[in-house]
C-alpha cells in the first residue's frame, strides 16, 4: 500500500501542477527579496497553488478516474494530503535563502511587518496549519466544490496572520515612542513583537522554541486533518 501512495504522490507532482502553480510559487519565492513586504503574504500563494490542484483535477475528473483504480479511497486522500504538505514545506526551506540573503547582504529591516527571523518560520507553519483545518479538513465532503472552502480558509489565513502580526506592529508604534522618551520601556506585547522580528541573535532560544512549537503544531495539525478527510472521503458517493 505504501507503494500506491507513493505512485499517486508522483501522479500529483507530474500533474498535478500548472504554469500557474510554477508561475506562484517563483512568486512566493521572490517576494522574500522585497525590502518591505509582509512576510505572511508570500506564502499565501502557496495556498493558491493547493486550491488549484483541487480546481484542475474537477475540470479533468482526476478523482473519479483515481478512484476507479485499484487502489483505496484512503490512499488517494494520503498523496493529495502528501503533495499539499509537500509544497508547502518546501516553500519555507526555499524562503531560508533570501531570510540569509537579506541577513549577510545587509538588506534594510523589514518595516511591513515581521523579518524573515527563526520566529517568523515557526509562526508560518501556524498559519499554514490553520489553513489546512479549514480548507482540507473540509474540501473532501466533497473535493468537487472546492471555492467556498477556499475562501473561508482564505479568510482564516489572513485573520491569523493579523494575530502573528500584531505583536510586531505594536513593537513597531512603540520603538519611536520610546526613542522620543514619552515611554520609559516597551509594552509586554511589543516586547514579544521586538522578539519575533528580530534577527540579531539577542533572542535565538525564544524562537526556536517558537519554531519547533510550529513544527509540532503543523505535524499534528496535518495528520489530524488527514484523518478526518479520509473519513469524510470514504462517506462521499462519487
């Protein structure tokens, strides 16, 4: 069986993608290079390339046809579930090269938001997983109506990536109240804004602990979410 998986994990990646999902994920890739640019909006491309996998396979009835092989229902879930994690991990290992870029080049601190710190990737598998439970956790009640699955997870992404971010903006008001002497010292939340953002060193143990919370979360959130799609999968009539 784990065979099988591996052959439909092949299928996804052969043709599963698009131009579009080649011509998004240079773009996720590149706007890693901008000087200011918030670092969540990147990876939100990412997500576009997972939906229009879904969207490509209604139009060409990939499921249907899959299904009908001898394989299990399960493993069809198990690859789709495997590509999506995939690309979506592979995105940050990519990002770690313009996060290092921007470091040893001296690039200007990022002023839209949080830097490309070892915080920052911990925090993006969060939103990534918050994602993942409403967009896959749900698609497979039925995977040919993907969009307003789509959209609601759209929504949470941005939403948690207000939540990542508002540390880091409060960090931001404050600095220049603090460097104009009418703050003695920074607010608690802005204090954890300073430690998320920043890429001195000053707070390395803090966030690798931020980052491996995140790679738990996305772990765990991930096979939870294959779980439940699975078994909402094996109940759809196709």
């Amino acid at each position: 069986m784990k065979s099988q998986t591996l052959k439909l994990l092949k299928k996804e990646i052969v043709l599963g993608n698009t131009m579009q999902t080649i011509i998004w994920s240079i773009c996720c890739f590149g706007m890693y290079f901008i000087p200011s640019y918030p670092s969540y909006v990147g990876p939100f491309y990412i997500t576009l390339c997972i939906m229009m996998t879904f969207a490509l396979n209604q139009s060409s009835h990939d499921i249907l046809y899959t299904v009908l092989l001898p394989v299990r229902k399960i493993d069809t879930v198990k690859a789709r579930f495997l590509y999506c994690g995939l690309i979506e991990l592979i995105s940050l290992v990519l990002a770690v090269i313009p996060a290092l870029i921007r470091i040893f080049a001296s690039f200007p601190q990022n002023q839209a938001g949080i830097n490309t710190s070892i915080a920052y990737f911990g925090l993006q598998l969060i939103v990534y997983s918050v994602f993942n439970l409403i967009f896959l956790g749900n698609v497979y009640k039925n995977p040919l109506k993907p969009g307003l699955r789509y959209m609601a997870a759209a929504i949470a992404y941005f939403a948690a990536y207000a939540l990542c971010e508002l540390p880091v903006w409060m960090y931001f008001g404050a600095r220049g109240k603090l460097a104009e002497g009418t703050i003695t010292e920074l607010p608690k939340l802005a204090q954890i804004g300073q430690m998320l953002t920043d890429i001195s060193g000053q707070f390395l143990k803090s966030q690798c602990l931020i980052l491996l919370a995140g790679i738990l979360i996305f772990g765990a959130v991930w096979y939870l979410t294959f779980t439940r799609a699975a078994r909402q999968f094996e109940k759809y009539d196709l």
